[in-house]
C-alpha cells in the first residue's frame, strides 16, 4: 500500500475525456497478445503478483416499476444460500439459480433481473475505487477503455474518433481521475471494460459478455479487494478460465 499522503479517490471527481491518442492503451493490447484465450490474464494481463474476480451484483425491483433509479443489489452469495448452493472462485451465475432442474430468469421477491454485464455497475464502483486508489500513485491520471460497440457510445462520441486495438474488440479510450468514476450522472454512467492509472499498478478488465471483473495487482491490493465487506470478490489464478 501506498503511504497515506498519496491522493485519494476523494481528490475531487474531475472529468473524463475520449482521447484522440490511443497510444496509451498500446502497452495493454500487446501484454493481452498471446495470452491464453478466455483465461483471467486474457483480461488483466498476466503481469500481476495476485487476481481478483469481482462479481457483479443482480438486482431486486421492489415495487416492480422497472425503475432504474429503484432497482437494489442482491449478492450472489444471498441467492446461492436461499437456492442451496455454496460459492467458490469458478461459480457460474446459471449454476446457483438451477432448482428443480430449472435454469431460472428471476425469483420475485429476491432478485428480477440479472447481473450487470460489461464493467462493474456504479453501484459497486464506490468502493471499488477508494481501494484502488489508494493503490497507486497516480489516482488522478487513469485510462478506461469502453467497446465502441455499446450503443449508448453513439450519442456520446464523434463519428471516426480513433480505437484502441485490443484483442477481440476495438476500444474507444478515455482519460481521467479514477474518482470520475464514483458518479452517476450521465455520460459517466457506462460501465468501462479496462481500467489502469498512468503507472499500471493495477489492471481490470471485463467485457460485454461477462457478469464478473477480473483485477490484477499487488498482493496488498487484491487482499483488500477480497476483504471489502461491500463488494463480493474471490482470489482467483491468472490461468483459470472465465467461462
């Protein structure tokens, strides 16, 4: 861990902006190369000392609007103990919600709708990134990579904005604080698939086809990752698969 006068997420929230230079994310498309297909370092590269998968949270609608706005978490961990299961590193979300030999949609009254997909939801990014940020020591300067096949990009970017080339999709970069990511106003409202600051100390990655992040960094940093009583997290190896 960093000493305590290195600045924190709390540094004021600032701004993110798309990048005309993609050449920041070079470093993360070529570590990803090569790496073994659908394996945790496919996601966060394989240059870490420890790994975390976080899972995306489901959701209860308590009223049954369909609000976003009243929509509540609900843990993995809270349905897999009323459906009789228990969690482990490599847990499939289908897994916990099979009863009677039924893949269930939703179970009302628990949880209507499924995990986030993509990168981590808002509701989770709090903590998210006080931790990180007080693992580096450039929590103002970060970079956040979004596929630029979400739709709600299209009002957000110009046309013929330049990609960052990763493996298996092409990435619209942004650059900022990592503390812009704690609000949840409109257009910071999108769920960013990587996250690094300026020096690397830490990498996420997620994607469009996925309910869970995957983090690597220092053995300090995944340790308090894993311990976060609000976030829901395990210790996982660079080579386990993610599907």
């Amino acid at each position: 861990m960093h000493p305590p006068d290195v600045p924190t997420a709390h540094d004021g929230p600032g701004e993110l902006r798309p990048c005309a230079d993609t050449r920041p994310a070079d470093w993360l498309g070529e570590r990803l190369t090569g790496t073994r297909w659908a394996t945790v370092a496919s996601m966060c590269t394989q240059d870490y000392e420890a790994y975390a998968r976080i899972l995306h949270p489901t959701w209860h609608d308590p009223d049954g609007s369909g609000d976003d706005d009243e929509l509540r978490p609900v843990t993995w961990g809270r349905i897999a103990e009323a459906n009789g299961y228990r969690l482990h590193p490599e847990i499939r979300f289908e897994e916990i919600v099979r009863v009677g030999g039924e893949t269930l949609i939703s179970q009302p009254g628990l949880w209507e709708y499924g995990p986030s997909n993509a990168g981590p939801p808002s509701e989770i990014c709090a903590p998210l990134t006080d931790i990180l940020a007080r693992h580096t020591r450039t929590p103002r300067q970060c970079w956040f990579a979004l596929w630029d096949g979400y739709g709600v990009m299209r009002d957000l970017i110009p046309q013929g904005a330049p990609r960052a080339i990763l493996p298996g999709r092409d990435k619209l970069l942004f650059q900022g604080p990592l503390a812009a990511l704690r609000d949840d106003e409109p257009p910071l409202r999108v769920q960013f698939d990587h996250w690094w600051p300026q020096d690397r100390a830490w990498c996420l990655g997620a994607d469009v086809d996925l309910w869970s992040s995957y983090l690597g960094g220092s053995e300090e940093c995944i340790a308090e990752i894993v311990a976060c009583p609000e976030l829901e997290a395990f210790r996982i190896g660079p080579d386990q698969k993610i599907f």
